[in-house]
C-alpha cells in the first residue's frame, strides 16, 4: 500500500502541467513539467486515435495533460466532419480529385501526425516491453475490427434502414485501419529499438535525431521502399467487371469485363500506378473503394471537381474502384506517424518552452520546404498515393499548427477560445464514429413518420440550417 502511494506521488508530479499564466515572452523559457528527471510508463492510458489518457484525466486533483495536443486533435476531427459533409457543395476544400492538396487533404496526416506524438509520450519509459507490445497489438486489432464496421459498407447512408454487407464486397481499408497500421508499427518501434544514451541528450538540434537514429533509419527504409515500388515496379494491363448499383444497399457487376492498357513502370496516374496495382492483386478489385476520387478528375466527371456524368470517351479506368487507404500508400503514410514521434520527442526531452518551439519551428519549415521543392521538381502532392513530398509538406504543416497551438494555448494560457476542440480531441474516437462516420444520423434516422423518408435527418437536411451539406455517408 504504501508502495502504490509513493508511485502515485510520482506521477502526480511528473505529469505535464499546463501553464495558464504565461503572459510575457520571457515566458519561454519556464519548464512545463515540474521536475527535470522522466515520468513514469503511461502506455496504459494510451487510446485510440492517439488519445493518451493521462493520469490528469483518470484522477481528480491532478493537473492536466498538454492542452495543445487536444485542441489539435479536436481540429482535425472536426475538419473531417467539416469536408464529410460540405465537401459536395464546396469541392474546393474537398479531397483533390487527383494531383494536389486541399482542405481535406490535411486531415489524415494530422491524425498520424498526432498519433506520433502522443506515443512518444505514452513511451517515454517501459517497464515490461513485453506487455506494453500486447496491448499495442491489441489495441491495434480493436481499431481495425472497428474501422472494417463502420468503413467496411455496413451502414448505407440516408433514407436507407438496410443494414449490412455482402462479405464478397467488403472493403478492407479504410481510416481507422490506416491509424492501427501507423500506430503499431511505431509504437512497436518505439517499444524495442535501442535509444543510445538516453539520459544524456546534447542540446543540440539533431542531439534527438542521435538518441533515437534507429527511428530514423526504419524511416528512411520505409520511404525507400516506397519509392522502389512505385517507380520501379511493372503494372501490366489489367480488367475488371464495372460495379453499378443495383439498389442504394448492393452492388451488381456487369457482364462485360473492361480492359485498361498500362504495361509499364513509374506512372503516378490513376490508371497504371503500383498503389491500385498491388490493392487489385493482394486484396482484391471487389474490396476497393467503389467511388474513388479520381471519380470527379475531368477525364472521369462532367462536373468536374464535382462528381458527375461520365464524358464522351471517357477512359475505361474511371470506372474502376481505387481505395484512398490502400496498402502501399498506407505504408508511406507511416512517415507521418514518425514525424509526429519526433515532435513527441521534443516535448519529452526538451524542458523548456522555448527550446521546444524552437526544435519544432524549424525542422517544419524544412520539411515543407522540402515537399514544395519536389512538388515543384514534378513529384506532385498526391494524397491518393501518399507521395514523398505530399508526406514532407502535410508533415511540416502539422508541426506548425502543433507549434501555434502549444504556444498560444500551453503557453501563453488561451483555453477558453478552444475549449470545444480541447472537448472533441479528448473525445475524438466517439466523434469520429458518430458524426464522422455518420452511425448517430444513422441511428436517428431510424426513427420516422409513415415512410423512412420522413424522418429527423432527412427533415435536418432538407429543411434545416444545413440543408446544403449532400449527406452522411
């Protein structure tokens, strides 16, 4: 007994105090944490979407965890509902068709961005690697089994009370499964890589990158091999049977299969890139993604940045299903989980305010300066295929909307003009599964007057403030 209450008085001073009187620059240079040594293990309160439930969340009385990486979380949470439901009527902040990068584009990487971060601080020491790598691993499987309900094609959409799937037609990828890939494959990294000399960390800039070079070289691997498929592998000419819907619940093929000419190698397009190759082959065309966002390029749409009709002479592919969270696309996305684990980093090992705005600032303009650089040179911003420089440009604006957030919030103490995002970051798998993914309209829907049109939703929709927004699904 007396053993727990020593442990629990350490870790109610080692964990991260959040500043509200900061007023002045001087400000800076006052540590956030109340001592100088390392907090005990917190891989316990690690949640899902990389919510780490600290002890200031379980236990009253103690203070609070880093504001900042909530309200951070809150805002990517509600750009996602944002672009979900508007992105119909605005294309502009909607996912770009193709080539590019858009409002909407910014939220996935934000999502892995913050998962890195909080595993550096769920990490930062480990009692039994063994048991934090179960739960890892168990916690993993739990968000992919839960991304595959609510992503998988169980729920139809408006004005439909069918549920369920034809497993024939499931689809296998999808947000939340990407988020279990990154987090376990870092998380695991962060479990059993060795850290150099981990209680002796120069201040120097790249003093962390030391401690922890075997991150960066798993990095360097992924991003390697990334390329090396995408550029080198072949894509022969490949067919497929067009899905068409049959009913707003179910699919049917057509009779006809149709082909699509490729043979060659490093092509980033729609039609012959390694990305929809390898997802045809290993998972399988029927699991794709059935409306994909080439959909809406002007090749594929009339409408064009808009779904729409197809054009005269429309190139077979444009009917052909392509998942957004494909295999080797989720697989570069883990470089955003690394970037985020930097970052994490910093907040860890560095004490003071200033140092760690100033190991965060920098190395985020960098990394935007280097996605631009390549974007520029022709390798494009692709959120579909996950490129190099779509994951450094994406990457650096994390950092720097973690680097306003923390100084405004951490720092200087502006917490009552965030309080919602601090309320839905901490919160964030219960709002991603109810309003993102749309299962409360789904299940209020359920509710109707005489025919399941007549319903609250639809009423919302159709009559309501937000009656421009097309739906939930």
């Amino acid at each position: 007994m007396a053993e727990e209450q020593q442990r629990s008085s350490e870790d109610e001073r080692a964990v991260v105090v959040v500043d509200s009187d900061a007023e002045t620059v001087a400000d800076l240079t006052r540590p956030l944490v109340s001592r100088t040594d390392y907090r005990e293990p917190r891989e316990e309160g690690m949640g899902i979407l990389g919510v780490p439930a600290s002890a200031a969340s379980r236990n009253v009385g103690k203070p609070p965890r880093v504001a900042s990486l909530d309200v951070f979380r809150g805002l990517s949470i509600a750009g996602m509902i944002l672009v979900d439901n508007a992105g119909g009527v605005w294309p502009s902040i909607n996912h770009s068709p193709w080539n590019g990068v858009t409002l909407a584009d910014f939220v996935m990487p934000f999502f892995l961005f913050i998962v890195g971060v909080a595993l550096a601080l769920t990490y930062e020491r480990i009692r039994d690697r063994k048991a934090a790598t179960q739960k890892a691993v168990g916690r993993a499987v739990k968000l992919c089994i839960l991304g595959i309900i609510l992503q998988g094609g169980y729920f139809h959409g408006l004005n439909n009370l069918a549920y369920g799937v034809d497993i024939q037609h499931i689809r296998w990828c999808g947000v939340l499964q990407r988020i279990a890939f990154g987090f376990l494959l870092v998380a695991l990294c962060e479990i059993w890589a060795p850290r150099g000399h981990f209680h002796n960390i120069p201040e120097g800039t790249l003093g962390i990158c030391k401690v922890y070079y075997v991150h960066w070289v798993v990095t360097a691997t992924i991003v390697v091999t990334y390329l090396a498929l995408l550029y080198g592998m072949y894509v022969p000419d490949w067919e497929f049977l067009p899905p068409s819907p049959a009913s707003n619940s179910t699919l049917i093929q057509a009779s006809s299969a149709l082909t699509v000419k490729c043979g060659m190698r490093g092509d980033v397009g729609p039609a012959c890139n390694v990305v929809g190759y390898l997802d045809r082959t290993l998972l399988g065309i029927n699991h794709l993604h059935p409306r994909p966002v080439y959909q809406r390029t002007p090749d594929c749409s009339t409408k064009s940045p808009d779904y729409g009709p197809l054009p005269p002479g429309a190139p077979n592919w444009c009917k052909a299903p392509f998942d957004p969270e494909g295999l080797l696309s989720s697989l570069s996305s883990v470089g955003s989980c690394f970037i985020g684990l930097h970052f994490g980093h910093v907040l860890v090992h560095r004490k003071e305010h200033y140092s760690r705005i100033w190991h965060w600032f920098f190395p985020a303009l960098g990394l935007l300066a280097v996605g631009l650089m390549l974007h520029i040179l022709g390798m494009e911003f692709n959120k579909p295929l996950y490129s190099f420089s779509y994951l450094c440009f994406t990457g650096g604006a994390a950092g720097l909307v973690l680097t306003g957030f923390y100084l405004l919030v951490d720092v200087y103490g502006w917490r009552q003009p965030t309080v919602l995002l601090e309320w839905m970051g901490m919160h964030a798998l219960l709002m991603y599964t109810l309003v993102a993914c749309g299962v409360l309209p789904a299940a209020l829907q359920g509710f109707y007057w005489g025919s399941p049109d007549n319903n609250l939703i639809a009423w919302i929709v159709v009559h309501g403030p937000w009656h421009y927004f097309q739906g939930f699904n």
